[in-house]
C-alpha cells in the first residue's frame, strides 16, 4: 500500500501513516478497502450539489448517440420534465429515494401504464449512472426486480400495448387515390412509405446512395432499422416512379425537409392524414398490408413479416434462417402496389334502357 510519493512524505509522516494502517490490521480492516471508502464517501459529499436533472441530461447526450434518432432522445427529454422535474428535478440525485419515485409513478401507474412503465425503467438508468459515476451510493430505488414490484401492482404486457390505428385495407386505394392529387414531399413520402411497408423512420431519413432504381430495390441500412439488420425492400413500379420524381430535387434526402440539407419531419405525415381528417397513423397501413395479404392472398406468414422486416421470435428458426426470402417478396409488394393502385368498383347497379 501506498503511503504517497517520497519528495511530498517524509520518512517521520511515512512512519505514523504506516502505523495507522497497521492499526486497522490489527482490528481486523483491511486499509485499503477503507481508503476507497472514504475516498468515496468523499466523491459523493462533494457530488451534493449534483442535481438529478442534470444527471438526466448527461446521460441523455452520452447515449443519444448510440440511439437509432432524434426522436428517441426528445421522448426521453420530454418524459423526465414532464414528471420527474417538478418532483425531483432540482435535488440533489443522491438524495431521491424509493418514496420520490412512488410519487413520480404512483399517479400514472394505472392511468398510463406504458408511460409509467418506461419512466420507471429511464429513471432506474440515470441512477445507476450517477452511481457510476459516484454522485450516489447504495441501491436503486427505481429497481423494478425485487423492489418495486412488492409496491407496485405488476402492469401486464398486454395491457401495456396500444395498438396503432390502421385503415382498413379495402380503404387503401381510395385513400391512395385522393392523396396523389397533393402536390407535396409529405404526400409523395406517404404514398412510397405505404407501398414499402416501411417505418417513417426508414423513410424520412432515406438517402439517393441507398437507391438502385435500376433494379428497383432499396437497402435500408442496419442504423436506422428496428432489429439492426440491413434490409432490402424490392420497389414496385410506382415506388421507382415516386424516388425518381423526388430525386429531380438532387437533395441530401429523398424526402427533404422545409430546411435546408434536414430530412422531413417524423410527425409531417402524420400531421398530412390529421389534415386530410383520417383518424390513422402511419405505422397503422403497415398493418393494412398485413391483414390485406392474409385476407386476399395465398403469400406464406414468413415472406408477409420479412416484408415487415420483423424479427424471427424463435431464435432455433432464426439461426436457422439464412435467406430474406427476396423475390417472393418482390412478387408480394408488386401485387399490394398493383392492388393500392386499382380503385374499388362499388356495387351499385346501373340499370340498362330497353332496345329501340
């Protein structure tokens, strides 16, 4: 052990030093442990005035980075002002305790369950992320495993999951059809997101590189896909037609923003059906094209949820699993492309006029 370099500790201060920790020996410490308690203890006395508002933002900018975009970090942002800043916000973080937290979540734990149940779990990574970074010590009261859960009543998954509004499928092409006559990036971004089946997050930020319109395929790298997997989406005919137009423009993004070198809005397409005063989301048409290929259609359940680009649950099938099932693929998105652009015939009768 250590008692401090030679030119700053002389031999009669070396001698009482080791004398002290021969003590702690004797009583059965072991002094080294003790000097990085009190080392710590020290850390944490002067971490006081470390608020946990600002451990929220610091962990926000150090992980926002590895998060697949902004969105996710203005989520997080917004959760914690909205319910953890008028309660805690201005304390010091070592000082939140397991009734802080009961009085952030207790009053939406019923209420909104989801919310409730992913503020739980951002609070419980700030915490330990001042721990580690020694503002506190001791357990975290955000635990949810063997802490909470004996205070909290258990929140389901299935009561936690809100479903996405979708349109029903036989709706698409009429849809389809009255938003073509919009001259907009957001309307041409909603056409080619519902032929794709992709997430608005794969769209809005999609890049001319990503493109191969000769063979009308589109590659969705790994960063902005749900499962961080690359994927391939094959384009039908009005797809293609829709990027070229857009790539006319010769922009960062194919979907350009209103400001200069930014990629569009997450929320412009949805704010585009709000206008259009269709009560759906955009996630809601990748479930039209689902319940469309079921109900229409002989296509297999594994080429419908590649085309989803879901994840195989069943890690056996999935090791086992080694094409993406491409060109059934292509032959499914051509005929829901080919079906979104054929208008539904009502079934009124148009009576004939007798023969002269």
């Amino acid at each position: 052990m250590g008692l401090g370099p030679v030119h700053a500790v002389g031999l009669p201060e070396a001698r009482t030093k080791a004398a002290t920790q021969r003590s702690f020996v004797l009583s059965g410490l072991d002094p080294i442990v003790a000097r990085e308690e009190e080392n710590q203890k020290r850390a944490i006395e002067a971490a006081k005035s470390v608020t946990f508002a600002q451990c929220a933002a610091a962990f926000i900018e150090s992980h926002a980075p590895g998060w697949r975009n902004e969105k996710h970090a203005q989520q997080w942002t917004n959760t914690i002002k909205t319910y953890c800043e008028p309660v805690i916000g201005s304390l010091p973080v070592q000082e939140v305790d397991i009734g802080l937290v009961l009085k952030i979540l207790e009053p939406i734990w019923a209420t909104k369950p989801e919310t409730a149940s992913r503020l739980r779990g951002r609070i419980e990574n700030v915490l330990d992320w001042a721990k580690a970074r020694g503002y506190r010590s001791g357990e975290n009261p955000a635990r949810w495993k063997g802490h909470l859960n004996q205070l909290l009543p258990s929140l389901a998954k299935k009561d936690r999951v809100t479903h996405h509004k979708a349109m029903p499928f036989t709706e698409v092409s009429g849809f389809v059809s009255k938003l073509r006559e919009l001259a907009s990036v957001s309307a041409s971004c909603l056409e080619f997101t519902i032929l794709t089946a992709a997430r608005t997050n794969e769209t809005i930020y999609a890049s001319p590189d990503e493109f191969d319109l000769d063979a009308a395929t589109w590659i969705v790298p790994a960063s902005r896909m749900k499962a961080k997997k690359e994927h391939r989406v094959p384009l039908s005919l009005r797809a293609v037609e829709i990027v070229r137009e857009m790539l006319d423009r010769k922009g960062d993004y194919v979907f350009p923003g209103a400001k200069s070198k930014k990629p569009m809005s997450n929320m412009a397409m949805l704010n585009l059906l709000e206008r259009m005063g269709v009560a759906v989301t955009v996630h809601g048409f990748r479930s039209s094209l689902r319940d469309w290929a079921a109900e229409r259609t002989a296509f297999s359940h594994e080429v419908c949820e590649m085309a989803l680009a879901h994840t195989i649950p069943n890690a056996a099938e999935a090791a086992y699993r080694r094409g993406d099932l491409f060109e059934k693929r292509r032959k499914l998105m051509d005929s829901w492309a080919e079906f979104v652009n054929t208008l539904a015939v009502d079934g009124s009768v148009i009576p004939l006029r007798a023969a002269a």
